[in-house]
C-alpha cells in the first residue's frame, strides 16, 4: 500500500490540505476560507478556532472522496502564517483572537520598550527588530491592555502549533517560528531568561521549543469526528509557511532563495551561518542548523486581489461570461501596456510595510496619474510595485555578501506568467518555478516524511519530490525603464514619508 504524507497550511485567507504520495504528487487536495477582522485601526485579527472548522472540514471532505485510505497516511505536518499570539487556558480553549502578522496595535508598546532597554538590547538577542508585526509585542499588548485574558492565560501559541495541539492535544513551539518572539536567542534556539526577567514574563507562557521535524504527538480518538482521522498518525512541530514553502521548493543549501507570491510577498535566502540585519527578519529554517534571512512586505498577491476587488468589475463579469480565471481577465486587461506603466509607479504599502523600511504608518500610492492613464495602467503598475518591494529587499540582502543569482518562486502568484516575468524584469534575476501552489504545503509534508523515515534526510527528500515546471529570464530590454522607475519608487516614498507619519 502507497505511503502518504499530510500537509496543512495555515494561510491568512485560507487553508490548504493536501494529501502527497512519496514522490511529491498531490494525489487531492482541499481549501477552506475564513475572515481576517478589523475591528480598530491598524488592527488585524483572526480567529483561531475559524482556523480549526475549516481544517478539519476540509481534512473530512477530502477524505470522503476516498481517493486515499486514511491508513495510508503515515504522518502528518502543519505550516502557518508568521507572528501568531494565540492565548489558550489550560482547558486548550481560545481566550480570544489572535493579532496577525500585519497587526500594528503594540506600536506603543514597542516605543516604550525600545526606548526603555534600547533595541539593540532586543536585536542583540533576537536578531530582529522590535516591531509591533512581531509575536512578542502583541503578548506584551495583552499584558498591558487585557490583564483579566492575560491572567488567564497557560499558553501563547503559533498558527501551526495550535492545529498541532488540535490534532494531538500536545503543546509546542516550533524553531522556525521562535524569531517572533524576542526572547529567543537565534543563536542557539533556547529561551533568553535574562531578557523574560527584563520583560517581566513568565517561561511558562511558552511551550518547550521542538525541531520542525520532530515527533510531538499522534492524532487523537478525539478528533475522528471532526476530521476522519484515525488515532496514531504522527504529527510533527510543523513550521514557518515561508520556510516550509522554501523546503517545498527546494531551498535548503546556502545562497538558495524562494520568492514568496502568496497574501504577502517577500523572499527567503538559505544560510549556514547567523547573519543578522535589523532591516531584514532572520528565521529559523525548518532544515536543521539553516537560517532564513527574509524580506517580509505587505504587498504581495493580497494588491492583485485589492485590485480586482476594487476597479476590475468588468473583468470578473468576463470570466463569469467566459468561465476563465478572473486573474488571467485582469492580467490579459493589461498586456497593452509596456514595462514601466508609462510612468505609473505604485507603492503597495497597503497595511503600513515591513521589511526594510519598517514603517506602519506607510500608505499604498499611486504617482504619476494624467487624464492618459486608464485602469490598465493601474493594473501593471500594481504588479510592478510589487516586484519593486521584492528588488528592495533583494538588494539590502546582497548589501551583506549575499550572491543571489536565481529566485525559486511558489505561492499563487507564481502562476502568472507576466507577473513572475515582471519580477524577473525587475530584479535582473533568473526566476525558477516548481509546483507553485503547493510548495509551501509539500514543505510541512516533507518535514513528517523526514520524520518518520520515508525520506533518509532533506536533500533525499527534495530529490524525489521537487521538479522545475518552467524557467523566466530577465528580459534586458526593459532594464533601463526599470532602473529608472526603481530609482523614482524609492525617492517618492522618501519625499512621503512625512506625510505617512502620524
């Protein structure tokens, strides 16, 4: 009988379940959507239990088609979105929704603390700023402003961590998601007691510390119900969703990057050695003894479907008329206009922005607008402000010693054609992409599939399962528009820069 592997993916619009035979093909596969709350400014949350409904719903239905016998699935892993700080009480029970990674409600608090002990003191340690998108300043917002929740509290989990105790009833941190919180020295992956005695926090608000790979638990009897799951199928730490999205796309020697194209956008370079940079994240990688030094933006596939949410009303009755894609409607919209937009330049700073100008107060712009431009320029420049936020980051990372001669792209947007063609126009970089819409899943699969020895190690792992389904070129004939355009996107955010700030 084929041995499987289960991947979940904890995404901040969706889930995705996916089921993988040992060479990597996505024998099926299941989403489920939930709601991303806004109930103040600059506010960003989710509900964890939403999370959970939609899992184990998926898992059911998926499982129901009967294209695999749950017997067959021999273990299971979980990746999730960064920068959860998900209170649980003893009972396991939700005490209230989680801040999400693009939350900036601990601002204060990050200003008092940084003022306070200085942000060297917290990058000395985590190797990160101290910026209210991370874990660690939302734990401290509960403790300030809901002290009754925060009394109450047992645990902080992550967004994996959480489907792990769901399914396992075991509580755990991951490596790869302990760069969110500051007392975790990136250098040896342990608690920092000196700096939880600074902050005035308990190490028993964080669970015991696993490698991504290892064994927490088995899925429960509890859980049968809910999901069709058996008892006994081993369940592992899980990590990070850019980090597994990198192991799903074959990232895990030095100088290896993944481009990320899901909600938010980015890249994430392999390393062998600690290498921090206060205007970059550094994580864990879920392979054993790798870092990851990532540019972590706002602005990613979540500006295409503002976009289309926002002015491309024709375009979705077009693909309900034509019953094609309404990304593949907008984006075939825009093909008459030329690289560099005729002068439109979009800043997608739509939630504020991370990496590298760390500024939540920063806006999405639109310059260079006349009565000539039409909504297809918006459009393209839209896709190309993007790819400007990914050349910013690429270009503070090389800034260190870093050679980055190739990007591995997964996440949806890698589906497109002009816009990974953009990306490559824009950075100047050869652009490879695998199976892109399950990379990131693959990756949390592969962690069980190492773990339970299905796999000897990661390089077997990645050998059998990651294939290139095609290959961009920079075009350089558009190099000169580019470098102009780049050169204005950063200027205009300098010369606005005190206008965004509050």
């Amino acid at each position: 009988m084929e041995e499987v592997l289960l991947g979940i993916d904890i995404g901040t619009s969706s889930c995705k379940v996916a089921l993988f035979n040992e060479r990597g093909a996505v024998l099926d596969q299941q989403t489920g959507s939930y709601n991303v709350y806004y109930p103040n400014e600059g506010w960003a949350e989710q509900d964890p239990n939403e999370w959970w409904t939609e899992v184990s719903k998926a898992i059911k239905v998926m499982l129901k088609r009967k294209k695999v016998d749950p017997a067959q699935i021999k273990g299971i892993g979980v990746d999730g979105q960064s920068w959860s700080a998900i209170p649980i009480d003893k009972n396991g029970t939700v005490l209230g929704n989680t801040p999400i990674w693009m939350d900036q409600r601990a601002q204060k608090i990050c200003d008092e603390w940084n003022k306070k002990i200085g942000e060297e003191a917290f990058f000395k340690v985590s190797g990160n700023p101290f910026k209210p998108t991370y874990s660690l300043p939302k734990i401290l917002w509960f403790k300030k402003h809901q002290p009754e929740l925060f009394s109450n509290v047992n645990k902080f989990l992550q967004s994996n961590s959480y489907i792990v105790y769901k399914l396992t009833g075991k509580i755990s941190q991951d490596k790869s998601q302990g760069y969110g919180l500051h007392c975790i020295d990136m250098r040896t992956g342990k608690y920092d007691q000196s700096m939880l005695e600074v902050l005035e926090l308990s190490q028993s608000l964080f669970p015991e510390i696993y490698e991504c790979h290892q064994i927490v638990g088995h899925t429960t009897e509890a859980i049968y119900l809910e999901t069709g799951l058996p008892a006994g199928i081993p369940v592992v730490a899980g990590g990070l969703d850019a980090a597994c999205g990198a192991l799903g796309a074959g990232v895990i020697s030095p100088g290896e990057t993944q481009e990320q194209g899901g909600q938010a956008g980015g890249m994430s370079i392999c390393i062998e050695e600690y290498k921090a940079d206060p205007r970059l994240i550094l994580s864990y990688h879920v392979v054993p003894n790798k870092w990851l030094l990532q540019g972590g933006t706002v602005g990613g596939a979540g500006v295409a479907r503002w976009m289309l949410n926002s002015f491309c009303h024709l375009e979705k009755a077009a693909a309900k008329k034509n019953k094609t894609n309404q990304f593949y409607e907008m984006e075939r919209s825009m093909k008459k206009i030329p690289a560099g937009s005729e002068g439109v330049i979009f800043l997608p700073y739509m939630a504020g922005e991370r990496s590298p100008i760390w500024n939540p107060d920063a806006k999405g712009v639109y310059y260079g607008l006349d009565f000539t431009k039409e909504k297809e320029h918006l459009i393209r420049a839209g896709y190309e402000g993007v790819a400007f936020s990914l050349k910013h980051n690429l270009e503070v990372a090389e800034s260190l010693g870093l050679e980055i001669k190739e990007l591995r792209s997964i996440g949806g947007a890698a589906n497109s054609l002009i816009w990974t063609q953009i990306k490559s126009d824009v950075t100047g970089k050869k652009i490879v992409v695998p199976s892109s819409d399950t990379a990131t899943t693959l990756g949390a699969a592969l962690l069980a599939g190492v773990a339970v020895g299905l796999y000897k190690d990661f390089e077997d792992a990645v050998e059998k399962t990651v294939s290139t389904q095609r290959v961009h070129d920079p075009d350089r004939s558009s190099e000169a528009v580019y470098s102009k355009l780049y050169s204005d996107y950063r200027l205009i955010y300098q010369q606005l820069k005190p206008v965004m700030t509050k």
